[in-house]
C-alpha cells in the first residue's frame, strides 16, 4: 500500500498541476498521513525519512532568503518533502540528479519554444522519482539496492 498511495497521489497531484498550476494542501496532508500508516505498517518509515523533509525545508528557506525574488512554487517544496520521506535516504541524492536534469530539459523547453514563464513542476518530479526506482532496481545506482 505505501507505494500505491504515493503513485496514485502523485499522478492526482501531477493532473492537477499540470491543468490548473496548483498543488492542493489537503491532497498533501491525506497523502503524507497515509504515507506514514503504511509505512510504519509496512517498515518503510525510519528515522531518516524524518530527518530528509526536514534537510529539504531548510535547504529552501535558506535558498528563499538569499534570493527573494525567486520564482518558485510552494507547493512543488511541500512535494519535494513528501519525495523525502517516500524514497529511502540513499535514493534521494540520485532523485535529486535526475529531477535536476529533467526540470532543467523542461525549463528550457517551455521558456525558449512554447515561450511561457512557468512550469508544472510536479510531474516532473513524479517522472524523477520513478526513473530513481528504476536505475535502484537494475542495479545502475551503487549506493542501493533493491
């Protein structure tokens, strides 16, 4: 079920980033409960999946104070954390590499050929998260196995 629930959340919260460029709070916060249910359930939750959302919220207000004028999304952050707590510390550096890569392709994309300003953030990081699990499970990412 742990995994269920963050898949089928997180194609909820891609659609409707993509559709209407909003992440609903309350999806988050039912999504982040039942993350942590099963996970205590399942042994899928242990202390570092605390201490990673926390790494993560501090990285970003540390980011928002040097650069106020930055645009970015809150609800893309709260995502971010809810990543933190799903993947097992080991995968997050990789997530971070591949969602880094992928939101730069989609950055450049939209702004320089279909000429818009933002960009829904979730799906793409939804896409990082399962490219994640697929390099940990063939074995191409050294630091976890499956």
């Amino acid at each position: 079920m742990f995994f269920t629930i963050f898949y089928i959340f997180s194609f909820l919260l891609s659609y409707t980033d993509c559709t209407k460029f909003r992440v609903s709070n309350k999806i988050l916060f039912i999504m982040t409960l039942l993350l942590l249910f099963f996970g205590v359930i399942e042994e899928k939750i242990y202390i570092t999946s605390f201490i990673m959302p926390l790494i993560v919220i501090i990285f970003f207000i540390i980011l928002l104070l040097l650069k106020p004028t930055m645009i970015l999304g809150g609800g893309d952050i709260k995502y971010m954390m809810v990543i933190a707590l799903f993947l097992p510390y080991l995968m997050f550096p990789l997530f971070l590499i591949v969602t880094g890569i992928l939101q730069t392709v989609a950055l450049l994309y939209t702004q320089n050929i279909r000429k818009r300003k933002i960009v829904a953030m979730v799906p793409i990081m939804f896409l990082s998260v399962l490219v994640t699990q697929i390099i940990t499970f063939f074995g191409y990412y050294p630091l976890y196995h499956y």
